[in-house]
C-alpha cells in the first residue's frame, strides 16, 4: 500500500478542466481525473492554514481560534503506529501552518533559493523521496506545494499563454479593418495587493484571473512531472486546504468575512492502484475532514475519532452520500464567518457583530458565485438554518462521532420550487 498526497494550497476547483473550466489548460490534472475519481462537490471546512491542516490531520471539525478536540486522534501518528514510512516534503517559500512537520518519520523542507522556482525544488525533492521508498511496501508521502499562493513566481512561457494582445476581429475571425479595435494590452500580476480592491475594476479582475491561472498551469505542468514518476501501484490524492479570492466581492487572497463558495469549493481527485473506477464523478458533499479517514481506510486502519469519513464506499458504490450538508467557518478581525452548503442551498453568515449579521441565501447548484442573495423571500427558512448552524457547532465539540443535527429536507425542497418559477 502506498499513497502520494498532493496539496497544492490556494487551488482553487473552479479554475481545473476537469472541473468544468474551459479557459484554463490542466492537462495534467485533467488526465489524472480520466483516469481516477473526482469529488464534485468537495468543500473545505476553513480558510485558515492552521484549521484545515488539524481539520484533515485528525478528521475533525475546528473553528477558527478553537484548540484541538478532546479525544482527538493525529492521523499521520496512527500511521506511524500501524508501521506505515511517513514523509513530507514541503515548499517553504512561503509561511507555513504551524505544526505542518509534527509527527512525520522523514521530513524536507524545500527553501526559497537559487536559480530554480520553489515549485522546481519541491519536484525535485519528491521524486528524491519517491526513489528513497522505492523498496518500502507501505508509505504515505505528502507533498505541500504553495504555487498557487502570491507572489507567483513561474517561468515567463506560462503567462505569455494568457497575456497577449489582440485586437478585435470579425465573426468569422478575420481582421476588419474599420472595425478592428485595438485592446487595451493587459500585463501579468505576479505580486497582487492583498485585502479589498474595487470590485468594478474589470483590468485588475482580469490579471488576477490571468495571473492565477498561469500559476495553475504551471503547478499542472508539476503534477505531470511527478506523475511520470509514480507508478499505477500507487493511490494518489491531490486535493488542496482552501481557495484563493480573486477579487470576487470585492476581495483577493484570505480574510475574506465569509467562506465564500468561490473559495471553498477546492478539488478532490484520487487515483486509485491500477486506475480503479477510473472516470468515476461523486457528487456527494465531501469535506477537508474526509482526509484522514479515506487514508486510514486505504491503509485498512481503524480511524473511529473522526467527524469525517471514509470515501471509499462512495468509490465503491456502498453509499450514496456521507452527509446531508457541509459546513465551512472564515475569520475576520477576529470574527468568525460561517456558510452551510446542502445540494439545494448556500446559506452565509458573513463575519461581524451579532447585530450587524445580514444572512445571506442563494440557490444552489446555479448561483455558484453566490450573488442573487434570496434571503428576504425565505425569512423564517433563513432563521432555521441560523439553528442549524448553532446546533452543528455545538455538536462538533462533543468527542467522539459528530451526530449532525438535520436539516427540514421537506421545507428545502418547497422552498426550491418557490425560488425557480417555471
């Protein structure tokens, strides 16, 4: 049993082909999918390094600023135990969580220096530890990649792909002279502000957009490197711990007041040994604290602490969904934004004082951006899912398996066919 983990922080699901994006290349990553299973709806429990890295070491649920739970159980020490070779490789170009190193047998973190970039070295120094258990039967390798997160340092080819001048052209695609506008050239962002920005400024939107997805090709072009590398005996997971705001609400990099969709939704993709269930789609809610419990369950460990759970019977066919909803918490001067996400809603409680909370409610799956806000139409809904919220929080603090509290599935479905007028 063997199992490479890719995460690539700040990966967003929304900007990978086989996630539905057209515009951004990620052939790599696009052939991984063809050939394993991918979670549509994976979702990730917090934007804070520190809470997605206990959330899917332990495989529970943390709020921003919370400690770790009583009864808690580190899932990369139970590997240990079990006699499974632990290692981590970690690109340290950027800051990393606290506790990232703890409890692994072998770790090598990858420095910002010389000529190569960060993501260069952090290849380099897998497969370096890929060739180190090539006579180990049972190891886990986990791989920390910060590409995706500014500055975005990659080789010049990859922004020229999505930074060119053009000039307007006729439907049928050829110049006219007398209509040809020239646009106005749009250059590459490498080092982006951080914080609010005008949400009404298309030329700062449209780098972001370009710059980031460079940065995604790039790392694509990463994951086809080690991939070449990794051989079909292996179970490759490559997920990430939280997206990255794009100027969407008016907002870039973390710190967004609430846990928007745009940024929680990431990418779950898994390969299982000889392409299993290859081209296999979940479309199950999933979430961070899934992690060490799918890992447990390949390694045929026991994992009873967790809130999450095992992915594999979804894989297999065994079960149809692991819960009825998924919660997500941000942070924010100190306040805690919250957003539950069942198949039909997106219900968000953005970061503030009590009395200042607007909630706000969107219909999902189609308003993915989260901008028609209904929540006025459906009051006395809103305020049952503000319990809900309560109550899941609650729950999540007691040890052991979290008993979710339900949702009024009935009330959901009448409040859809309101919502969507025919």
């Amino acid at each position: 049993m063997k199992a490479l983990v890719i995460i690539a922080h700040g990966l967003r699901a929304d900007y990978i082909g086989c996630y539905g994006n057209p515009h951004v290349e990620t052939p790599a990553l696009d052939a991984l999918a063809a050939s394993g299973v991918v979670f549509d709806h994976h979702f990730a429990v917090a934007t804070e390094p520190i809470v997605a890295l206990l959330a899917w070491r332990t495989g529970r649920y943390y709020m921003p600023g919370s400690a770790t739970t009583p009864g808690s159980v580190d899932s990369v020490e139970a590997l240990n135990n079990a006699g499974v070779a632990t290692s981590l490789v970690a690109d340290a170009s950027r800051p990393l969580a606290p506790g990232l190193t703890d409890g692994w047998q072998e770790t090598e973190l990858v420095p910002r220096d010389g000529d190569e970039t960060p993501l260069e070295r952090t290849i380099a120094a897998t497969r370096n530890a890929l060739a180190r258990q090539k006579n180990t039967d049972r190891w886990l390798l986990c791989v920390e990649v910060s590409t995706l997160l500014p500055p975005w340092d990659l080789p010049a080819e990859f922004a020229e792909h999505y930074f060119r001048d053009e000039i307007g052209e006729d439907e049928e695609g050829e110049e006219d002279d007398e209509e040809a506008v020239k646009l106005e050239p749009l250059t590459p962002l490498p080092d982006p502000p951080l914080g609010p920005v005008d949400a009404e400024d298309d030329t700062l939107y449209l780098r972001l957009q370009g710059s980031y997805s460079a940065a995604v090709t790039y790392f694509d072009a990463g994951v086809a490197e080690l991939m070449r590398a990794v051989g079909d005996d292996v179970f490759v997971l490559v997920t990430s711990d939280f997206g990255f705001a794009l100027g969407e609400h008016g907002f870039v990099g973390p710190g967004l007041a609430w846990p928007a969709e745009s940024v929680t939704q990431i990418p779950l993709i898994l390969r299982l040994p000889g392409k299993a269930e290859a081209g296999m789609r979940i479309p199950a809610l999933t979430q961070t604290v899934d992690l060490a419990a799918t890992l447990a369950g390949f390694f045929a460990l026991p994992f009873t602490t967790a809130n999450g759970h095992d992915l594999g019977p979804l894989v297999r066919g065994e079960s149809a969904g692991v819960r009825p909803y998924a919660v997500s918490w941000s942070q924010c001067d100190n306040k805690i934004g919250r957003a539950l996400r069942s198949p039909e809603w997106s219900f968000v409680l953005p970061a503030g004082p009590s009395e200042e909370i607007v909630p706000r409610l969107y219909v999902r799956p189609d308003d993915h951006w989260e901008v028609n806000n209904v929540h006025q139409h459906h009051l006395d809904f809103a305020d049952a899912l503000t319990k809900a919220v309560g109550d899941f929080e609650a729950a999540m603090r007691q040890p052991g398996p979290i008993d979710v509290p339900p949702l009024p599935a009935e009330e959901c479905s009448s409040m859809i066919d309101e919502s969507n007028p025919q």
